[in-house]
C-alpha cells in the first residue's frame, strides 16, 4: 500500500514537472527553446536505452545505430522523394519507428544471443556499421556532409516556429514516456526485471528469456526510430556525426546519470547533460571538466543517479535538521 | 527581452506555483538578456572554429589570423566597434550548427565567419538562409556551396576558396611539365574528391592520363597497406592529404623507396604542417592560393608580424581570416560603418577588389574569390631575414585571377556533376 503511495507521488511529480515545462518553454530565448528540444528528443532515446539498461540489464552501446535510421531516413525522404513535408509526416514518424524497429529485429538476431561485455561489443560493432554506411554510401547519404533537410513539414500549422515544434516533440515524449511506463508495468515488464535479476531463475521457470529480450530490444530500437525522425527535423540536418560512437556512449551516461531502470532518470539525464554540454560551452572553455566531474560525482556518490535523490532521501534530510532543531529547543 | 521575463514573471506570480515558476524564469532569463546591452553601431561577428579535438590547432589558426586584423585597426570598422563571438564546433557539423543557432539567436550576430571542414560549410549554408544572417565560409572549401547549389544560400559570400579551384591550374602545370600517367592517393571524403577530381578534369584534357585512384580513409596514419599497389609506371604521384596524414605519407613514401616525383594538393604542404615535417619533402610541388613564401611586401611583413605574435609561419587558415576581417572592414567603409542588412552586405562585397596579403581578391557572380593560385615547391632555405634554413613553399608559377570554372567557363562547367568519387570517371584505370 505504501509503495503504491509512493509510486503514486512520484507520478504527480512528473506530471507537476511536465507541466511547468511545457508552459515555461515557450517564455525562454529562441535558443534555449532549440536545447530543450534537442534534450527531449535525446530523452526519447535514453529511455528507449533504459528499457534495455535499467530493465533488461543489458548495456547496449549501439543505441545511436536507431537514431542514425529514422534520422537518415527523415532525411532522404524528405530530400530525394518530398515526402514528409506535409502530413505525409505522420507516416513518416510511423516510418522511423518502423524503420528503428525492424534494425533492431535484425541486429538483434545478432546480439541477443550475448551478455555483459560481450552484448556491448556487438551493439558496439553493429552501430559502427551503421556509421560506415552513412558514412560511406554517398549516393544515398551524402556521406561526410550529410544532408540538409528542405525544411521543417507543414500540416495544419507550420512546424517551421521553433514553439511549434517543441510542442510536437513534447507530445511525442509525453506519449512515449507513458507508453514505456506502461510497459514496464506490464507482466512483460516484470519478466525483463526478472531476467535482469537472475536470467537462468527466469528460464528455469518456463520463461522464454531470449525472446523477452529480442522484443525489448526492438521495442529499444522503435523508440529509437522516434528520436531519430524527431532529431532531423529538430536540427535540419543529418550528419554521420549524429550517428558515431559518442552518441551511444552519451546515450549510456545520460541513463546513468539520471538513474537506470527509472525511465524518467534518462530524461532527466538527457536534459543535463544537452545543458551542461551546449550551453556550458557556450559560456566557459573548459566545460568539459565540469561535465566530466558531473558523471564521476554521481558514479561515486549517486550509484543510484539523480533519481535518487528522491523525495525520500531529501525527506530524511529534512526530519533530520528539524530533529536537531528541535533538540535545541529542548536545551 | 528584460521586459519580456518581467511580464512573463508576474503573469505567472497569480498562481500557487508562481515562486517556483520565477525562480525557473529566472534561471532561463538571466543569461538572455546579454545581447540586449549592444549598441547600434556594433558589428557582432561570430566565429566558429574547432578550438578542441584532433583539428583544434588548425582553428587557432582561423581565429588568430581574423584577430590580428581587428587588433591592427583596434577593432573599428569604419566607426563600427567589432565584437568577435567565437564558439568551438569541435569540427562536428551538427554541433556547428547548434552554435550557429547560438550566435544568430543569442548574440544576435550580423555576420558568421568560419567553418573549418567542407562538411561544416554545407551544414552552416542552410542556417544562414534560415536565418537571413550573412556567413562568409574562410576555410570551408565545398565547391557546390558556390556552384550548383549556390541559389540556395544567398547570404553567403566565401573568402576562402573552392576544393578544386587550385587544383584545375595544377593540372595544367602538370601536363606541362612532360607527366602522361599519374597516380592519385586522396583522403576519402568529399574534399579529396573534389581536389583529385578538379585535377583529374585538368590533366586529362591535356593529354595526362590518371591511370589510379586510392583512398585512404580520413586520418589514416600508417599507409603501408596503400602504397605497395602504386602502380610502377606511374610518371607521378599526386596526394591529397590533410592534418596528421599530410606529415605521414612523405616519410613512409620516402621509406619505402619511392622515387618518383610528388606533387600534391594544396594542404598536403600548407604552412600548418610544412613545418614539422622532414627533409624529405624538398621538391614536393603544390598549389594554393596562399603561400607563407609569397615573396610580396605586404606578405614580408604579414609573415613577420605573425610569427613574432604566435611563434610560427602563417599558414593559409589564417591569411584567410585575416583577409575575411579586412574584407568585411573594406565593405563597412563603403556604408560608413552602418550595418546595410544582410543582402545589401553581401552585394557590398562583391562589389570590392580587396588588395590581400595572398594578391588581389574579388567575388565572382556566384559569390567565390576570384584570386591568384601559386604553384609551391617546397625549398629549403633561408627567407624573410630569418637566419635558419627552413622550409618554405617557394611559389615557382603563378596563374593570375583564376576563378571557380577555370577555362571552361561558368555554364559548361555546372553542367558536369560536382566531382566525386566516381567523377570524373577513371578512364584509364585498369
């Protein structure tokens, strides 16, 4: 009863924290409102890693590949056919999770089979044939110059306003967030957390383990697609750069940093990190050190993330100054 | 923008969670009102340079040739006072493009200048026209940013140059020079692409044959797998390198025994490399429109300023950031210091002959420099005064006022696809 309390306090907080973002967004500088967008879409793709990281337990370093897919192929439509750039977005958004969804159906063949170290090679190996290839296959990609997209889709209003299109990335981040906790409530959900837990427990129980966690990580890569149609239009352009290493590997810490196995831990991850990373730089040259000390302070004395520091722990805090408080007044 | 917050803060303050949302407001608004405090006769100017990561020296160049000029004239263009806004790109587009924003929306700037690699340039173009803010690529060397794809950014006026602008002279100089069969090694992307392929063009419409093409990958270092297939009866060997792999092949080309002539592009020998490397690149030849040994005035005395300032030879990434800044000092003149508008600016540079440290520079009509290109031959020797023999890029020809389409004039030239991997094709590849 008291968890369900507890849980339940934790959705109104997100919902209060969601609301204020998006009414607040709107007032803040013509930049900072392109950061925003940029952190919510990373978001998507942090949480779509967590699913695999926090709940599967399984530390994927190829979530970019996902991004890479629905981002290339925003961008190709839209460039070589003019198509998304009206309402045939919403196919293309339906597209990107397809796309993201069905890579992941095919890596997966690949890298399900392994665990720990091993699973990280591989996704690692699998996104950097992504790259290669977008890297490589001029005649479609563009290779190192990538692609400029022909502009944002109008559909009844016109995507083009910075304002617009936060508020269309934040649907979609709201609707993903609810999907995932859903699914992560779901028996499904429990099975992951079970297989993250003691894998052979769960198989001894008549669990099928590998095809749990063949379906999470297409689900991972769906949402990655997501992000990936998201971020083209988000920056209008498509870079190899998007879809090398460090993004995986950002994607990775961003989890971390926010909290694994808590989905809105990545959010909040994500937020930080495009913050401290682009706007930082923006103000210091030497960023990098704050950004770095950042990710080993928490490793160190938040191995739990941001999230925990929950409204438990700072509760504690509380009753504790007030405990001394009040010992004082008894003196 | 101040009043903006205020409004924002007391519409907000009616509700319960209004000391939250001003102290959030607050938070984001801090920090937006910096530009507000300019004055009307400034000229914002936002520079973008890797400043980290493997191309960071290079952007030091760009940015300490573009502030040697603002310091000469003490930062006033005509009655303008220049503030310079620099942000680090890192050499990623994706990440220029977000400081582009920052500089366009933030610091409101009037003019972007920079971009390092062609990559940056073709991502920064759509920005400007987004935006309708001027950008001048210094460096930024694609060649369909001004050729086929050049009506789409109509606030971009280049001050550097175009990929195969040298290259098509060179190849002239090539055929010249008695070479019939060549064979190209070219770091693979769209920049090695467009040298060789300018070459290429040049060379074999006068009777050269470019009987192969290798490409290393961007940042190969050791090139023992590629230089075994060079084939032997090659007259030649044309390289296109940049950054660290321009130091390296020389030295395992010289190793491994080779005896043929090399020549190469432009920043295969530019000043940013010439001096860390060996004794073996003595006869190398290059074009560029630059060279540190340009034995000019105006150049002497460039070339001594500098190296007393930084320690080091100017290479060619900071004599065009110089010239970019004088360029635009030039444009402000003819408008008395007032900011004309974006469009009226860039009709205002190309309509001015600048007398640059690398020779006389104007805009052709599709907003390229037409400027001279140098063929170099690395000597070793003492110049300027200096009683060290050192390495310069001794200019041996100069082709005067050559522009983007060199001899086959503007409409034959856009007719052909821009060079490529495949383009030209190698007709005498076996």
């Amino acid at each position: 009863m008291a968890s369900t309390m507890r849980s339940q306090r934790k959705i109104w907080a997100v919902v209060a924290v969601l609301a204020v973002l998006g009414l607040l967004a709107p007032h803040t500088n013509a930049f900072v409102i392109l950061l925003i967008t940029r952190a919510l879409v990373l978001a998507i793709l942090a949480m779509s890693l967590d699913i695999l990281l926090g709940f599967t337990g399984l530390a994927s370093l190829g979530q970019a590949a996902y991004l890479g897919v629905g981002a290339y192929l925003t961008a190709i439509l839209g460039t070589k056919f003019q198509f998304g750039l009206g309402w045939s977005f919403l196919p293309v958004i339906l597209l990107g999770i397809l796309a993201g969804g069905a890579t992941a159906a095919l890596f997966g063949l690949v890298a399900v089979r392994a665990a720990g170290v091993y699973f990280l090679m591989i996704t690692l190996a699998l996104g950097q044939c992504v790259w290669g290839l977008a890297y490589r296959w001029n005649s479609m990609t563009g290779g190192d110059n990538g692609i400029n997209l022909p502009g944002r889709p109008a559909l009844a209003i016109d995507l083009a306003d910075d304002v617009t299109y936060f508020y269309v990335v934040f649907v979609l981040f709201v609707a993903s967030l609810l999907l995932l906790h859903v699914l992560v409530k779901s028996p499904f959900g429990r099975s992951l957390e079970g297989i993250r837990e003691r894998e052979l427990r769960m198989r001894i129980l008549g669990y099928n383990t590998w095809l749990h966690k063949y379906l999470a990580f297409i689900i991972a890569g769906a949402f990655g697609g997501l992000a990936g149609v998201l971020w083209a239009h988000a920056n209008g352009h498509v870079s190899p750069e998007d879809v090398v290493l460090t993004t995986s590997v950002d994607a990775l810490l961003m989890v971390v940093l926010g909290g694994a196995g808590t989905l809105v831990g990545g959010a909040l991850g994500a937020g930080v990190v495009v913050f401290l990373r682009e706007y930082l730089s923006t103000l210091v040259p030497w960023w990098q050190y704050i950004l770095g000390g950042v990710y080993v302070l928490t490793i160190l004395y938040l191995p739990g993330g941001l999230m925990s520091i929950s409204a438990r722990s700072l509760l504690r805090a509380a009753t504790s100054a007030l405990g001394r408080a009040k010992n004082i007044d008894v003196h | 923008m101040i009043e903006h917050i205020v409004t924002t803060i007391t519409r907000h303050s009616a509700n319960p969670a209004g000391s939250m949302l001003m102290g959030c407001a607050l938070a984001f608004g801090i920090s937006l009102s910096a530009a507000e405090g300019a004055r009307a006769e400034d000229l914002r100017v936002g520079f973008i340079a890797p400043m980290t990561g493997l191309f960071g020296q290079v952007g030091k160049d760009m940015v300490n040739g573009f502030e040697m000029y603002t310091e000469e004239v003490k930062g006033d263009f005509a009655g303008a006072s220049v503030k310079f806004i620099l942000e680090d790109d890192q050499a990623k587009p994706p990440v220029a493009v977000l400081k582009a924003e920052k500089l366009i929306r933030q610091d409101k700037v009037h003019i972007l200048v920079g971009g390092l690699l062609a990559s940056t340039g073709y991502a920064l173009a759509p920005v400007s026209t987004r935006d309708k803010v001027v950008y001048i690529p210094s460096v930024s060397s694609a060649d369909d940013m001004t050729q086929r794809e050049s009506a789409k950014y109509p606030y971009v006026a280049r001050t550097g140059w175009t990929s195969s602008q040298p290259s098509h002279p060179f190849g002239e100089w090539a055929c010249e020079q008695g070479y019939k069969r060549i064979v190209a090694i070219g770091a693979d992307y769209a920049f090695g692409y467009e040298v060789v392929g300018g070459f290429q063009k040049a060379f074999e419409d006068c009777g050269g044959k470019i009987i192969q093409k290798i490409w290393p990958p961007l940042g190969t270092i050791d090139f023992g797998p590629f230089i075994p297939t060079i084939k032997q009866d090659a007259d030649a060997i044309f390289t296109v390198m940049v950054g660290p792999m321009s130091l390296q092949l020389p030295k395992q080309l010289a190793a491994a025994g080779n005896k043929k002539p090399v020549i190469g592009g432009g920043t295969s020998y530019d000043e940013f490399v010439l001096p860390s490397m060996g004794d073996d690149v003595v006869g190398h030849v290059s074009p560029l429109q630059y060279s540190a040994a340009l034995d000019s005035p105006k150049n002497a005395a460039f070339v001594k300023k500098y190296r007393e300032k930084h320690g080091k030879v100017p290479s060619y990434y900071s004599e065009s950031n110089y010239t970019t800044a004088q360029w635009i000092h030039e444009a402000m003149k003819k408008t008395g210091g007032k900011w004309s508008g974006a469009e009226e600016f860039v009709r205002t540079m190309a309509s001015i002959k600048v007398d640059a440290v690398r020779g006389p520079v104007s805009l052709d009509d599709m907003m390229n420099p037409i400027q001279n290109i140098y063929i170099k031959k690395v000597e070793k020797k003492k110049m300027f005064g200096y009683d060290k023999d050192e390495l310069w890029n001794t200019v041996i020809k100069t082709y005067t006022n050559v522009d983007q389409f060199w001899k086959y004039g503007k409409d034959a030239f856009l007719k052909q696809p821009v060079y490529s991997r495949d383009y030209p094709p190698c007709k005498y590849c076996e």
